[in-house]
C-alpha cells in the first residue's frame, strides 16, 4: 500500500478499506489523502463538501507512516461511531483550546490505540517522539505549573494522567520523577486524573462520556469545555 509516495506495507489496508467504504455509505463522502507540514502528525479536515481530507506529516519516516495513518483512520471511524466531542463553554480563556484537544485526546487517543493494536504497527518512532516532547516541555515549565487549577496546572495534569495511562513504563518512570520534583502538586492532580480514567476506561462509547465529564469537572473545566454527546447532540 502506498500513501503519500512512499511504501507502507498491507498490514493497515483492510482497516483503510473499511473506513473509507463507511465513509461512503453513512456520510457520502470520499476520502482524500494528501501530504502536508504542520505541527501536528496528521490532521482531518470535515470542513471540505463531499470530502473527507486527512493529511499526514510529510516528515513522518516512512517505517511510522502506517501508524500515523491508523491514528487518523481510528478518528474518522470515532465521528462515524459517534464518538463524543469536547466543544467550548461559555467563558473565555487563553489556551482554551490547547485545553479542550488535551482533554479530547486523554480518552480518544487510547481508545483509538487499543483499535490499532491488533495489527502490530511500528509506533516506536511516535513514542520516542511524545517523549522527547514531554522532556523539552518539562524543563521549559514555569512555576506556575503548580499553581493548583491554573491553566498551565490543568494543561500539566492532563499531560500526565496521559503518559501515566499509555506511556511505556521504562521510559514514564523518568519523566515521572521528573513531574513530581519540579511539580508535586501538579503531579497529585495528574494522579488524581489518571485515577478516574482508570474508574471509567475508554471501553466503550459510554464510558468515554463518563470519564470526559469526570476529567473535565475534577479539572473544573465546565466553563470551557461541554462534553457532546454525538448520539444525540446533548451536551454536558
């Protein structure tokens, strides 16, 4: 299978095949491909009529592609699956949505992880990536970090409730120690959060919903951040 001019091998094309024959049969659209450079590994974009356009990091080495591909595959199916959605409240505030996609991505992405797994795709190349990341963030981090219920504090707890839930842990036991020197009562948060996720998983659709609001209302996101239930549009 090739994406984006290079070769990815088969392993991840009878989930691309699925994908994009729903996505023709439920929501009339096609599925469009291109490569692109931006801040993110891949991005999906349902704003284009007709077309669904998922773009892939030109940057990506071509042995982290399919799993890159997958990612974007997995969250397509989640708005096919009706899936919920973190959208904005009522108040303003700097770095909202920086906020709501960590949120979002706290519960989604494992889910959308535990969908991949079976197919044994090389995601090593990303792990090291988020780590090196979480690193670098880690040592740029002000004080303000652990200033309980600051956005910078909430941001921190939701990143590590993150790695502590999916991180490899020869490699979060590190950044873990590291979290609870420079920030220990983000780290308390981040366990607090890690905690109620661990109660509610991500096993089902109902229990994404579930840990969403439980995150968002420890976190005491509300007023930025209504969870939507897709099903039926109802927003909590």
């Amino acid at each position: 299978m090739k994406i984006i001019g290079k070769e990815i091998g088969d392993a991840i094309e009878p989930m691309f095949q699925e994908i994009e024959g729903r996505l023709r049969a439920e929501a009339g659209r096609a599925l469009r491909i291109e490569a692109f450079e931006g801040g993110a590994l891949s991005d999906v974009d349902w704003d284009e009529p007709g077309v669904v356009v998922l773009s892939l990091h030109s940057g990506v080495p071509t042995h982290a592609l399919a799993h890159a591909l997958g990612v974007a595959l997995q969250h397509i199916r989640q708005t096919l699956d009706h899936y919920p959605d973190i959208v904005p409240g009522e108040a303003e505030v700097e770095g909202e949505g920086m906020l709501r996609h960590a949120l979002r991505e706290l519960i989604l992405a494992p889910e959308a992880e535990a969908h991949l797994a079976p197919l044994g795709l090389d995601s090593r190349w990303e792990t090291e990536q988020r780590h090196q990341g979480m690193k670098d963030l880690l040592r740029q981090a002000s004080k303000d970090w652990d200033e309980v219920l600051t956005p910078n504090h909430v941001f921190g707890a939701l990143l590590y409730a993150r790695f502590a839930l999916d991180h490899p842990e020869e490699l979060w036991a590190g950044l873990r120690k590291e979290f609870n020197r420079k920030f220990p009562a983000l780290s308390e948060s981040g366990e607090g959060v890690a905690q109620l996720v661990r109660a509610s998983g991500w096993g089902s659709l109902e229990a994404c919903v579930e840990s969403l609001v439980a995150v968002r209302d420890e976190l005491g996101m509300r007023a930025i951040a209504l969870v939507e239930d897709r099903r039926d549009g109802t927003l909590q």
